[in-house]
C-alpha cells in the first residue's frame, strides 16, 4: 500500500476545481497552475524511484483487497509516462502563459488543462478496466472543451467530429467492458489476466480483444485515424501540443497493457493485426506528411507516424523491442510537443499556415532557427539525440523476430520524417530572408524557454540514456513478465 | 426475459446507427444517445437479470443478485448524459457560426 500513488490523479482534479472559483484572478490560476505541475514532477520522480527500489506499488482503495475494490497500479512503465506527462504539462503551460492570452484564460483553460492531466494520469496507473474508462472519459470530456475553446467556424466544426467519434469509440470500450465481464465475471486487469490465462483465451475472449484494439486504435490514432489530422490542426499552439503529445499515447499505452498484461497469447491473431495495422499506419502517415503544404496538417500526421512505429514494437514483442518503445514514447511525448509548439511559434510570427508563403526565419531568429534543426534531428532519430536509441532498439526486436518488411517500413519512414521538416527547414527557416511587416520582430522569452527546454530534455534523454535506461529495463521486465504485475496486485 | 432485452437491445443499435449515418447533425446526436442505451442495457442484461434478491447480507436470504453491473451503468449513464448536454451546445455553437446543421457541409474540404 502506497498512497501517494494517488496524488498524480487527485492533485490535478483537486486544484482544478478550487481554480474554477478564482475565474477572474489570472495571477492565481497561473500561479497555482504552475506549482501544481511542478510539484507532479517531483512527485513523480520521486514514485518512480520507489517503484524501481522496491518493486511495484499498489493502492487499493478504501481497504479493498484486490478483485472486489478499485487498485492503482504504479509499475515502471506507467510511472515513466505519467513523469514524462507531468513535465510535458509543465512546459506546455509555460508556453501558454504568454501566448495564451486574457480570453481563454478566463474561459477556464487552466482548470481544463488540470483535469485533462489527472484523466491521463489516472489512465496510466489504474489496475482496473471500469477505472479506465472512467478516467479515458475525465481526459476526454476536458479535451472536448479544450478544443473547442476560442470558437470560430473552422474549430468548432472539427470539434463536432471530434467529439462524435470518441463518444463512438467509448461506446464500443462499453460494450467491450460488458463482454468481457460477462465471460469472465472481473474488471479487475491482473485478475482478468490470471483467468485468461486459467481458461486458455478461447475464440470468445480473442474476439473480445480485438474489440478492444477497434476502442484503443481509434483513440491512439492506429489505423483509424481519419479524425486526427482535422482535430489537432485546430486547437491553439500550446493546447495542440498537449493534444499531440499526450492523448494518443493513453491509448498507446491502453494497447501495450491490454495485450501483454491481459491478452499475451493468441499473439498470432492479435499481434499479427497491429503489426498490419502500424505498418498501414506508418505508410499513410508517410503520404499525408508529403502530401499537405499546411504546416498543422504535416505535424498531425508526423504523430500518426510516430503512432505506427511504436506499435512495431509490440508486433516484435520481445524484451528489447518492448524497452525500445517505452523509450521511444517517453522521446516522442518530448519532442511532438517540441514540434507543435514550433510550428505553432511560426504560425504566431508570420500568421501563414503555408510554408512556402514563409522564408529566411533563420536570420531574424536565429536560436530559434537551430533549435528546429535539433529537433528535426531528434525526430528523425540521429545518434545524439533521444529518437535514436528507441528506433535501434525497436529495430533490434524487429529483426530478431525476423518482420523485415516492418523493419525496412519503419527505418524509411524516418527518411521520410526528415525529409518533411527538411523541406520547411530549407525554405521557411533557411533561405533568402524576405522582409514583411506584417511578421513579428519578435518571439517572447517566455516562448522561447520551454522550446529550449525541450531540445535541452532530447539531448538529455539522448546522452544520457544510461541513467534513464535501468527504469527503461525495469518497465519492459513487467511487460514481458505478466505475472509479476499479477503477483504484485493479487498477492501483496 | 433475455431474449427480449437482447431484441430491444438490437433494434436500439440497428436504430442509432441509422441516425448516427444521417447528415442532420441533431440525429446524430441522437443516435449516440439512443447507442448509450442500449449499451446499458447489454450490461444490464450481461451480469443476468432477476437473478435473485438485493444484495443485501443478512437482511434478504440468498441467492443474490450482482449489482456491480448496475454500478457501472450508474456511472455510464452520468458520462453519457455529460457528453450529451455538451455535444447538444457545442452542435448549436456550430450552427450558429457556420449556418448549417448539415454534415455534408461540414465536411471542410480546403485542406483536403
């Protein structure tokens, strides 16, 4: 039992509310925002050192032992992503303090913000489906608003698909729910294993998980991401970076648990499908970031990209494939938020969403220039930097398991990352500069402050993985070792 | 009884998803209403219906029936209602700024 596994829920939900009443004190909500986050942070760090000194924690709440009461279920891999949503929150919110502006921040943004990180933490640590749903729908509804906010026709339209959708993909994550209690009788994630594992995932219970892909592929933009593009080019800069940094990766890491924690074995129907399904995924991907000329649109299918690539690493399924894709989520939640708030920083300087309308930034910009070209790097996975050990590790899996067709896919989709930033780093940031009043003169430090934290972060990640990579090991342990999670919440 | 549940369950499905495909987007806020019940009452249906007494021990003689399943619906039910009041505005907001309520129009072709 450990209660301050709590805290990364309760803390944002619980400041959040007290936000709502101080809607007109701007300087409150910012100041109470940011040592929240900061405060998760430390937290957080704190969690995942006890999670990798003395093995998983669990709190089972109001005393209930664990099939009968809800648990939370603090293991390696969730702590690393709840720590790495914690600081990508943080940023964001720096970012947003100056960009942001008086009409959102009093239409309730940061109490929004706040509640959607205590869904997505909450989603990471709980031991419990109903639970999950529970806190997918805390994410979502705050998310809904958040897009919608600032109105416009454009925005509110996308939102309307948005909203339908997801409604639509948690209606199928009930009706999941409802089959697998009536075949199993439990919600309970490491008691659902335990019997799938007791009655041998029949027909039935395969069928059930690949009704759970369809809920988690919509929500992590794997396959079915038709919906993606169109939202997340409409919300503003630093709220879009959340989107694109955090809310795919929920249902990323919903996919990972469901099957090695609770559906590891018919791997010849289920990771079958989501290896066809991420390698689709990663070609679409690959045409939408040629295809478009609208700077949002190139960023929101570079995350779908990313989406695909991860899910190799489940395809692969071994214990260096899955430490790869704990390490590249971790590297993808930094550096999609690095490069939503860029382009959006563009955006805000040119107001042009076209690249080629936008020339020679470099020269009024120069930090700034270079500070793309880190994460341009990063993103395509260049030694250094963070994308890289993630991309080599997956590989590692891929051609031990022999997928050489996923493995050629998956290293020529990082070609083709590079190559659509390359083609706005050498028009719109290299280049003749061209002189424009209406571009700003300016971008404000408090802007530039987290973008550099950002590329300060990859470097760091990339540099020193070995500090990073003993967690990295331990989450991948848990993963291909099911019963150690089991044993953990069933038999304290 | 399950039978009928399950043929009440069907036509809700076969209904909602007649209205979620209609281009009115008022339909399709109903679809996802009516998809919500349904969905509650498979639940309902899934953990058995009329099994036994209220769960309550000692007070009713046994055998019990399981109501976590009307638990979940509880809370089902509140999300769906939730959704739905928010989806309702937000479809009147985008009506009123863009001076349709057909999907078709909607669709927002400039970047495709």
């Amino acid at each position: 039992m450990n209660n301050l596994i709590v805290l990364p829920l309760i803390l944002p939900i619980f400041i959040a509310v007290i936000l709502i009443f101080f809607r007109q004190q701007i300087r409150i909500q910012r100041i109470l925002t940011f040592s929240t986050l900061l405060l998760l942070i430390i937290v957080n760090i704190y969690l995942l050192i006890q999670v990798k000194v003395n093995g998983i924690q669990v709190l089972q709440f109001g005393g209930w032992e664990a099939p009968f009461g809800i648990s939370f279920v603090a293991d390696a891999f969730a702590m690393l992503l709840v720590l790495t949503t914690s600081i990508v929150a943080f940023l964001c919110m720096i970012y947003a303090f100056s960009s942001l502006g008086e009409t959102f921040e009093k239409m309730f943004v940061y109490p929004l913000v706040l509640l959607m990180i205590g869904g997505i933490n909450g989603s990471f640590l709980t031991g419990d489906l109903f639970n999950l749903f529970v806190c997918f729908e805390v994410m979502l509804l705050a998310s809904y608003v958040l897009i919608t906010l600032g109105g416009g026709k454009e925005r509110l339209r996308e939102s309307i698909k948005y909203v339908v959708i997801n409604v639509l993909a948690s209606w199928f994550f009930l009706v999941g729910l409802a089959m697998i209690y009536g075949t199993l009788g439990t919600l309970n994630m490491a008691h659902l294993a335990q019997r799938v594992a007791e009655v041998n995932q029949g027909p039935l219970l395969t069928t059930i998980a690949l009704l759970f892909l369809v809920v988690f592929a919509l929500k992590a933009g794997l396959l079915l991401f038709f919906w993606l593009p169109g939202s997340y080019r409409v919300p503003t800069t630093p709220i879009a970076a959340m989107f694109g940094a955090l809310l795919t990766k929920v249902g990323i890491y919903a996919i990972f648990r469901m099957f090695t924690l609770i559906f590891p074995l018919e791997t010849n129907i289920t990771h079958t499908l989501i290896g066809v399904m991420a390698i689709a995924t990663i070609i679409f991907g690959c045409f939408g970031v040629m295809g478009f000329k609208d700077l949002r649109q190139i960023v929101a299918y570079n995350v779908i990209i990313s989406v695909g690539f991860v899910l190799l690493g489940l395809y692969a399924n071994t214990t260096e494939s899955l430490e790869g894709a704990v390490f590249y989520l971790m590297h993808d939640m930094l550096i999609k938020a690095l490069l939503f708030l860029m382009i959006g920083t563009i955006i805000y300087i040119t107001g042009r969403t076209s690249f080629d309308e936008i020339k020679g930034l470099i020269h009024q910009f120069p930090l700034f220039g270079w500070l793309f070209f880190i994460m341009m790097l990063s993103l395509a996975g260049i030694p250094p930097l963070s994308g890289f050990i993630g991309k080599l590790l997956i590989g590692q899996g891929l051609i031990d398991k022999g997928a050489y067709i996923a493995i050629g896919i998956g290293f020529l989709s990082s070609v083709i990352v590079l190559y659509s930033l390359l083609r706005i780093f050498l028009k719109s940031i290299f280049g003749e500069a061209t002189y424009n009043q209406k571009f700003k003169t300016k971008i404000p430090k408090m802007m530039l402050v987290p973008m550099v934290t950002f590329g300060l972060l990859t470097l760091v990640l990339g540099v020193g993985a070995e500090i990073m990579m003993p967690y990295v090991e331990d989450a991948a342990r848990v993963l291909t070792n099911p019963e150690i999670y089991i044993n953990a919440v069933l038999n304290p | 009884m399950e039978t009928m549940m399950i043929l009440i369950i069907g036509v809700l499905v076969v209904v909602a998803t007649y209205l979620l495909l209609s281009k009115n987007i008022i339909r399709i806020i109903l679809g996802t209403a009516l998809l919500s019940h349904a969905v509650h009452l498979l639940i309902l249906t899934i953990g058995e219906v009329k099994k036994g007494d209220v769960p309550l021990l000692k007070e009713t003689p046994g055998p019990y029936t399981d109501a976590l399943p009307q638990a979940l619906i509880l809370t089902a039910i509140v999300i769906s209602f939730g959704v739905t009041s928010f989806i309702l505005v937000l479809a009147y907001r985008a009506y009123a700024q863009n001076k349709t309520d057909d999907m078709e129009e909607m669709r927002g072709d400039e970047h495709e």
